[in-house]
C-alpha cells in the first residue's frame, strides 16, 4: 500500500474529502489499514453517466491505496432484475478499464446470512413481524414535523415474532399481508428510523435463487450487512443516502461483532445539464419508442457514448474534472463533450469525408491521370505518419463551400475565386452546371499543377481551404449526425401543466446522411474506430454495421461546441 507521504507526492491537485477521510483512517489503523470499496449497482437497467463517475471513484480510491475493490449486484428484487442488465454492466466496467478480479457478488449470494442477520434482530428485541397493509405503514409514519404511530403488532412477543417470521419465509403469506420491521423510534426527526420495513413478501422466481425464496431483504437492509460481510471499509454512496446512514450504522451496531466496521461516506451525484439521470425516465424513453433501445448514441447510458464514440480515457478524464462534492450540483454536458474533443484530438486519424456532395470537374486535368498525394494522419502525434490519398479529375467538395453569390467573409469557392485543396492543389472556380430546377449539380474549376501539396511557390495565399473526396475513389458510407436529446438544459424540471419532461426531447437529435462521399482509407474501418472528419467533427464507426455492406459513422463530438455559440447568440438576441 502507498505510504501516505508518497500519496501526497503523487498528486497534482489537493486530496479530496473522500481521500482525506481514508487517508485519516490509514493513519489511526482503522479496520487494520485496509481500503476496500465495492460498485454495488441494481441490474434493473443501464449504467449511465452517473454510475461512471461513481465507478471511477470507488475502483480509482482502491487503486490508489493499493485497496480492493468488489463488483456487487444488489439483486433483491426480482421483479426488475434481468440478466441482460448484469452483462451489460460488467461490459460496462470492463471498458472503463477496471477490473474487480475474482470479487464479483450478488446479494443473493448472502440471502441465508441475512435471514440470520433478521433472526438475531428479532431475538434482540429490534424487529417484529408487521400485519399492517404497505400503504397502512406508509399513512402511520406521520411527517418530518409529526411522529409516526406506532404499529399494534409492534409489542408482540420475540417467539410469536421469530415463529411469523419463519412462516414468511415457507411461503403461508399473501403479499402485502405482512412484513418484518426494525423496532428502532416512530418519532425520530430522522423518517428512515421510524420502524423500517426489512422483510417484504415476493411470490416470484429469483434470477439465481429460483423459487427458494419468496421474502426478500429491503435495500437500506441488505446493502449494510453485504458491505460487512464482504469486509468493506469505506461504502461510498451518492447524497440521497445521507439519511440512511444513521440506519446503516443502527443495523452494524446490532449485528456486528468485533472491531471491525464500514463506514459509509456520501458524495454528489452527477447530474448533467440537457440530460435526465433517472432511470425510471430513461426506461421510458426506451419502452415508449423514442430511441432505439438502451445504447441509442443519444442516450447517456455508458453503452451509449460508448457507441457515440466515447472514449474510456475521456470519461475517466471528465470525473477526474468533475471532482468530489458534498453538494448536488450540475455540470454542463460541454465539459462531458470537450473531454472526448481533447482526447480525440491526440488520438484520432483524419481523413476527409464530404456529407453533402458536390461534384467538381477540375478541366485542365488531364482526364486519364490519377495520382496520390501525402495527407498527415494526426498533426498532434507524428509517430501516426502519413497515408496517400487519391486524386483525379472529378472529385466531391461539401455544397455548402461553394456559392455562385457569396456574402461577405465568405472565403470558400465562389466564381473567380481561388481555394486551396487540402493536401493537393490551387483551384479556380470557372463557371457551374445547373439541371431544369435550377439546382447545381456541378462546378466547373481549373487547377494550378505548381501548387502541388497545397503550397504555392509564387507565395500567394487564399484564405479558403476546402476538404474533398476523388469521386473516382469516393467510398459511399451513412453519417448519423446526432445531437442532444433534449433542447431544455433542464429537462427534469418542465413545469407546464399537462408536460412531461418528454415535451422537451428534441426533434433534430437525429439527422441520417445515407450518401456522404469518403476517401477509400476508411475501407478498412472496424465498428467502433474512431476519426476526425476534417472540418466535420470526430465520429465512429457504428458498432452494429456490417463494413462488408456499407460503413456506418455516428457523430461523436462536433470540432467545436456549437451549442454554446447557439446560446451565445440567443442570449444576445434577448438583450436586444
């Protein structure tokens, strides 16, 4: 383990809360000097964004005292759990690029040892079996500023109590007819001390327990008892815990023996902007139709900006950004989106693709010749070299770089006007070809073969520098351009009578290009290879296409953050 003087030395920015408190403990031998966290999600749905930056803290604390770190599934309701869920999420954590070893759990492994666990608590005195419906329970508890009453079955003796409790568990109950509760305070300012329920009735079929069981441990139970058994020393939880924690310590006092106990430390949630984090929300965007499935691009499921074109360096980059607070706060997704660009920017090859083809026929080139010109792959890492790329003729210039009236500050190809070619030569916009619409359907150019390479010996310079693609070469591919699914920056908070927050979604999150033009280097693109598009953005290749039919790129991050300018000028346009 790193010697709290070598810990100090290694790092570049102060110790967060979280790191203070165990490195405090470190230094008074608490639990005999071990660090050992756990990732305990619920397989209920996808991880998202959120569970990220949770895993990044609970498996990087780990690593940086030389701890451990468990890979738990809080499976205690079978109603929701679904295998799928569980692969998904150690897909998840996997490429992150964190490991759990051979400490991979369940709750349900310990379903046994927590019946014992609630067996001792009611011959303790500390629970008993309630005859209350749940929504008698939820009514009695009375409210923050009013105790709660006290249940009749509450004084029942331990025998009576140990005896329902068995009979529970064989199955003799309805659902809802009865529950077992902790006897702990109905008056308590604290609403989570005021008897929780532990034990609910569940005529269902567990995953990996079969029908063994059909009373299941609550979470505030189960959640405490598998830190301690698993021998967990800090149980790192997100702020709506807080309140629970008094309750987590209640249960360990009662059942624990020795020395030893977690200590439960809470910390803020993500929370990002122009995104919902719920994942009741996020199920519902899922079931109800409007995106295609969990790891939809738009979705902020770890799957999702996986398929996006995220990167694990660039989500680790952005928690370690984000930081450890002790306040609910909301980021800007644009920190999220700048990350990948500056990540990206180091590691992604260029090449050039026109989404919006226009065909240029250069006259003066002789009609037979082909050549291939140098193009530098990454101008941040020269180790990446250079590739050729092809060029004739005819080639594909985006539409939008070219106009017959231009306006002012316009610098592309206009009539007259000289551009330069990346990576190729000097052209001259000569005259267009128009089809019965009106439309142009081709622009005509000459070309000056001494500017070979983009570089014009005279030293004459021209502001505009365009990508394009050799038709000739040109390889067909689809673009999905996606942005962000929701146009509000706080989606959870519409407030409009008769509004969900799905009123908000925004109907341009997707935009599919089927015939954008590419040079032929991206042939060889395997699902989920990463590129900057000249001038476009960085985009990846679909993780579902099939190469050998046609390439698929989703847009991972545009080059800059054009949202930001959008609200720059709307804000603008409200102080006029």
């Amino acid at each position: 383990m790193a010697s709290n003087e070598s810990k100090e030395e290694g790092k570049r920015r102060p110790l967060n809360f979280i790191e203070q408190i165990v490195e405090e403990d470190l230094k008074n031998n608490r639990n005999n000097g071990r660090v050992h966290t756990r990732f305990p999600p619920e397989p209920n749905g996808f991880l998202h964004i959120g569970h990220a930056k949770s895993i990044c803290l609970n498996f990087g604390i780990a690593e940086d005292y030389g701890g451990k770190t468990n890979l738990r599934f809080d499976d205690t309701n079978p109603l929701k759990e679904e295998q799928k869920y569980i692969d998904s999420i150690k897909e998840d954590v996997h490429w992150l690029g964190f490991d759990w070893e051979d400490r991979e759990y369940y709750a349900s492994d310990y379903f046994e040892q927590l019946y014992e666990f609630a067996v001792k608590l009611i011959k303790q005195g500390n629970a008993y079996v309630c005859e209350l419906t749940p929504e008698e329970v939820k009514n009695t508890r009375g409210t923050p500023t009013e105790p709660g009453k006290e249940s009749p079955y509450r004084d029942r003796p331990i025998e009576e109590n140990l005896d329902l409790f068995r009979r529970m568990r064989e199955g003799e109950f309805e659902e809802g007819s009865c529950q077992l509760r902790a006897k702990i305070d109905m008056s308590s300012p604290n609403m989570q001390m005021r008897d929780p329920i532990l034990y609910r009735i569940r005529h269902i079929a567990h995953p990996r327990t079969g029908d063994k069981w059909c009373i299941y441990p609550m979470y505030d139970f189960a959640h405490g008892q598998s830190d301690y058994i698993e021998g967990i020393t800090h149980s790192l939880c997100t702020l709506e815990f807080e309140n629970h924690r008094p309750l987590y310590d209640w249960f360990l006092d009662k059942i624990a023996e020795g020395d030893y106990r977690p200590k439960q430390i809470e910390f803020a949630r993500l929370n990002l902007s122009f995104t919902v984090m719920s994942k009741r929300k996020l199920l519902e965007l899922v079931n109800e139709g409007y995106v295609d499935g969990w790891d939809d691009p738009r979705m902020p499921t770890i799957s999702g900006i996986r398929r996006r074109g995220y990167t694990p360096g660039s989500i680790r980059e952005f928690s370690e950004k984000v930081g450890i607070a002790k306040r609910d706060n909301v980021i800007d997704v644009a920190l999220l989106e700048n990350s990948l660009r500056e990540d990206l920017n180091k590691t992604a090859q260029r090449v050039m693709t026109v989404l919006d083809p226009v065909k240029v026929v250069i006259t003066n080139y002789p009609e037979d010749q082909e050549e291939e010109l140098d193009a530098v792959n990454n101008p941040e890492d020269e180790n990446m070299g250079m590739r050729k790329v092809p060029f004739s003729r005819e080639i594909y210039i985006e539409r939008d770089d070219f106009r017959e009236d231009p306006p002012k500050k316009f610098f592309r190809l206009a009539p007259g006007r000289e551009v330069r070619l990346r990576y190729a030569y000097y052209i001259t916009c000569q005259g267009v070809v128009k089809d019965e619409f009106g439309e142009i359907t081709e622009i005509r150019c000459t070309y000056d073969p001494e500017t070979k390479g983009g570089q014009s010996p005279d030293g004459r310079k021209v502001k505009g520098t365009l990508h394009w693609v050799s038709s000739k070469h040109a390889l067909p591919v689809e673009v999905r351009q996606y942005d962000r699914l929701f146009m509000d920056e706080s989606p959870d908070k519409i407030k409009e009578e008769g509004k969900d927050f799905k009123s908000n979604l925004n109907p341009d999150s997707l935009h599919i290009i089927e015939n954008a033009m590419a040079e032929p280097f991206l042939k060889d693109a395997k699902p989920e290879d990463k590129f900057q598009f000249e001038r476009k953005g960085y985009f990846c290749v679909d993780r579902y296409c099939k190469p050998q039919e046609k390439l698929i790129f989703n847009r991972a991050v545009t080059l800059k953050d054009t949202w930001a300018k959008i609200a720059k000028q709307q804000q603008q346009g409200k102080k006029k």
